[in-house]
C-alpha cells in the first residue's frame, strides 16, 4: 500500500471547496478533530472561502467555548447544519435561530446509522425512530426555522408498517480523529474514550467519492499497528494530520488522559460522596426503588445521575448495567465535558451499533430528563423559545425503552424545598411550570407510547405521574404537599386520579437508608 500523505491542517483545509458536504465525529467535549477544525475556521475568517457547506454531525460537538460545532458558526460558511445536538454549539444554535443557515435536528442515533446506509449506497435509513415526535415531516420533520424548506425525512408505508425513511446525502469530506496512524493510513483509536462512528463516517465519505482526513497523536512505521486495534482502514484515508498542539488533542476539553475511560487500565471507585437529602435527591430515590436485578439502563445527563449514586448508597448498584449512547457498556458514565465516556467499562462499542441494541428494545429501564411535559404525555427536552438544544439520543432512547421514567422537579427557576419531620416542605416555589397544556416540541410522544403500550412514568419530588392509553394520571403525593394547590393548580392540565393519589414511599422522605437491598 502507498504511503499516505503527511500535510498540515492548514493545508488540509485547503480540501474543503464552496459548497461541499463536510462531516465530522465527536461526542460532546471528546473525539473532536480539533486542528482540522480550527484550521477550517481560520482559512474562511481570512479568505472567506470555503463557503456555503451543508455540516452533517450525529452527537453534540463541543463544550459553549466556541469548540467543535462552533468553528462553523459564521456567517456564509454554512448554508444548511444537520446535527443531533445543538446546545454544546451555542453560536450554530444562534445561527439556526436567526434564520442565517438552513437547519435540521434529527435523531442522533438515525445520524450515526445513516452513515452506514450512505456507505452502502443505500436510499436512506428507514426505521420507527422519530414517529409523532418533532423529526416527522407531518410534525415538523426535523426542521428548525422558516428558511429550511426541504423534506429530508419522509413517512413511507411498507409491509402495512409505518415508517420514516431519513434520506442519504453524499459527502465530500471527513475531518477524524484517532490515536496512532501507520505511514500506510492504518488508524486506531485506543486513547479516545470510545469509537463513535468513525469507521462508519470514513466509508461513507470514500463511498460517495470525498477526501478523509484524519487527525492523530502520532504517525508509526508501516504495518506495526495491532490490527485488532485498527479502527479506520489505510484503505479509507486520504491524509494524516498530527496535531501539534496537546490542547487540540485532548482526550476531552480541558481534562488530563484517563486510561481508565479509554479501557487501557481499571481505577478502585472508592470515596463516592453521596448527595444530601434534598429535591434531586428525592427523586433519584423514588426512581431507584424501579430498578430491578440484571437489567440493562441508560441514564441522562442532570437529575438521572442521583439514581447511580442512591443505588451505589443503598448497596445496589450491581442490580444495572449503566451504558451510554456513545458506546460504553458498563462502568461508572461521566459528565460535563466527559459525557459519552465511561469509567471502567466493559465493553466500548461503535455508536451505530448501540443505537441498534437501542432501538430494538434492549434498554429495560432508560431515566431521562423532564423538561416539559403536557396533557397527551409529551415530553420536550429540545427547543424552548429562542433557544436550540437538540434531541441528541432522546428519541432513540426513549422511544424504545422497554420503560421510560423522566425525571426531574415539578417546577423550575427558584423552587427551594426542605424535609421536616418525614414531609416535603416547599419553602419557595418555583417560577416555571413544566407540566404544560402542550409542549413546545415534542420529543417524546405520549400518543406513540400510547400506542404501543410502553409504560411511561413521570416522577418529581413532590408527585408521579403515569401515562395510560386515555390520558396521564396522577397517581402519587408526597406527604406534606396539597394535591389541589401544590400539583394540580400549578399544572396547565388537569391530570385523572382513581381517587385520592396515594402517598409516595415514606422512606424516601427520612435521612437514612431506604433499605432497597432488603425489598
């Protein structure tokens, strides 16, 4: 095999032409080609070339700090962004706003699968996810303003089944990264915290004609990589790039290499502060009293977090399999700048092939987030007035939960409670009401979840809510707090009871173990 090419990233942004398809990989604050990128952004801020891209990404890339995405958050650089995930790129987000760039949210894990169907010259990719939420075109088809007019998703009926078919789009270039490359082009990744999709996006780009670049550590001797450790073929690459800057390289934004989340080594968990007794907590208690043995669960970022933590407290932290969307199966998820890496975890996967075991139901248990709920059981965690944050895994992941719990306070913006005496005291309530008469979005649908009989809770501190086929009830009170004046008159709906709600688990309202081990 010919020896690959050696250039700068400067030079490598040269490939880049008006009106190319450019992707990139990257999850949150990890993975992120960040020479190429930077490189990129400084040859249009100084020539104002290249210009009018269509940027395709899966998972949110970047860290608020003008990172990732970001580097493509100008004026005239960008005629269309398709991502997964916008709230890491403030500036993009802005753009999408603004109406300065066409812009499409769609499923992440569609995105990550969709790389595979162009590789394979396939229509598109064709699947369930995305079906009454936001992402269908009779909804909004994924479209995040009044400039984007063009249908990429389409519902097709086939075999008597409904479903979307999120349509293929060429690309012309790939900015990667990985660890090592050999002089040959061979790349592994075994410092990144996972693979991600860059197999996927590398043979997509070569099969539609494009350049791959691949940004890495360091460049070795021919055929002196493990093969077993080569994630991106010399077959698929068109030059190599080392990054000359550390920071440009860094395992995730701003952190120090952790072998530990790259599964080069295994750390002792030990020291784990547990969280006081206050509302998140609260919560993450109640929802942890749903874990059963040997089952398989995915976590969301904020609030879902305390459930690890109440389950590592209460002795029961072997009863789930934590995994993420980026890849890892088992171990202890990160976040902030982290997320999408694990700690010591067993099994680090492509992305594409977790959205798999996603979508087909293996996920027994999935807590996410509540931002917004409404009468029909909707949930938007995606777009709120002004501002963009994307769907990123939601769709997948709580669409296809054999259970789905959101969770989070029952109102936000200053809400301030205490425990006294075994009840919940709201000491200040909050501005925000998040149980709503519609959603701004929907990125979750109540209606599909109806439909298929997927058992859906909605669990706060001071009440859990439980959608049915006719509608959501409100079927638990936490002792101290009023249905009428503290649940029922701060929704924008009016939920159905059988009766009177009963009272949440005492236990969880007392300062010491719940004894979840024992029950």
């Amino acid at each position: 095999m010919a020896k690959k090419p050696i250039i700068t990233a400067a030079e490598a942004a040269q490939w880049v032409k008006d009106n190319d398809v450019i992707t990139s990989g990257g999850f949150v604050g990890s993975c992120m080609p960040e020479a190429l990128t930077k490189a990129l952004e400084k040859r249009f801020l100084d020539t104002g070339s290249p210009k009018k891209l269509t940027l395709i990404y899966a998972a949110g890339q970047g860290n608020r700090d003008g990172s990732g995405a970001d580097h493509y958050a100008h004026d005239g650089m960008l005629k269309r962004v398709i991502g997964g995930h916008f709230n890491l790129a403030p500036a993009l987000g802005k753009l999408a706003i603004e109406n300065k760039v066409e812009a499409y949210n769609l499923p992440q894990g569609v995105i990550a699968q969709l790389y595979r169907d162009i590789a394979g010259h396939k229509l598109g990719t064709l699947t369930h996810v995305g079906l009454n939420t936001f992402a269908d075109p009779r909804i909004e088809g994924g479209k995040l303003n009044s400039v984007t007019k063009e249908d990429i998703v389409e519902v097709v009926n086939i075999l008597g089944q409904e479903r979307l078919l999120y349509k293929a789009i060429p690309l012309n270039v790939a900015f990667l990264r990985g660890t090592y490359a050999d002089e040959n082009g061979n790349v592994t990744l075994e410092h990144e915290v996972c693979p991600l999709e860059a197999t996927s996006i590398a043979q997509a780009v070569k099969n539609s004609g494009g350049k791959v670049v691949v940004q890495v550590e360091k460049i070795v001797e021919a055929a002196s990589l493990d093969p077993r450790l080569v994630k991106i073929p010399g077959i698929y690459v068109d030059a190599l790039v080392i990054a000359e800057d550390k920071a440009d390289h860094a395992q995730c934004v701003g952190c120090d290499y952790d072998g530990s989340m790259s599964g080069e080594f295994r750390i002792p968990l030990t020291g784990m502060k547990f969280p006081p007794l206050d509302a998140k907590k609260i919560i993450g208690r109640r929802a942890a009293m749903e874990l059963t043995a040997n089952s398989v669960v995915n976590l969301g970022i904020g609030i879902p977090e305390y459930i690890s933590m109440v389950a590592s407290e209460e002795g029961i932290g072997d009863y789930m399999t934590l995994t993420v969307e980026a890849g890892p199966v088992g171990g202890v998820p990160q976040g902030g700048s982290k997320f999408g890496g694990s700690v010591n975890a067993d099994s680090l996967l492509d992305e594409g092939y977790q959205f798999d075991f996603y979508d087909g139901g293996g996920v027994d248990l999935a807590f996410l987030g509540l931002a917004q709920a409404d009468k029909a059981g909707n949930i938007n965690v995606s777009k709120f007035g002004p501002r963009i944050a994307g769907c990123g895994g939601f769709v997948n992941i709580t669409q296809n939960a054999k259970r789905v719990f959101f969770c989070g306070t029952f109102t936000a913006d200053g809400l301030k409670t205490k425990v006294e005496g075994g009840k919940l005291v709201v000491t200040q309530e909050g501005k925000e009401r998040k149980f709503i008469d519609i959603v701004e979005q929907i990125t979750f649908s109540g209606v599909y979840a109806a439909k298929t009989g997927q058992p859906v809770l909605y669990i706060t501190e001071r009440a859990v809510l439980e959608l049915r086929k006719d509608g959501v009830y409100l079927t638990e009170v936490a002792p101290g707090i009023d249905v009428k004046t503290q649940v029922v008159d701060l929704m924008g709906f009016e939920p159905k009871m059988e009766g009177t709600p009963k009272l949440m688990d005492s236990r969880i309202f007392v300062d010491a173990l719940m004894g979840l081990k024992k029950s």
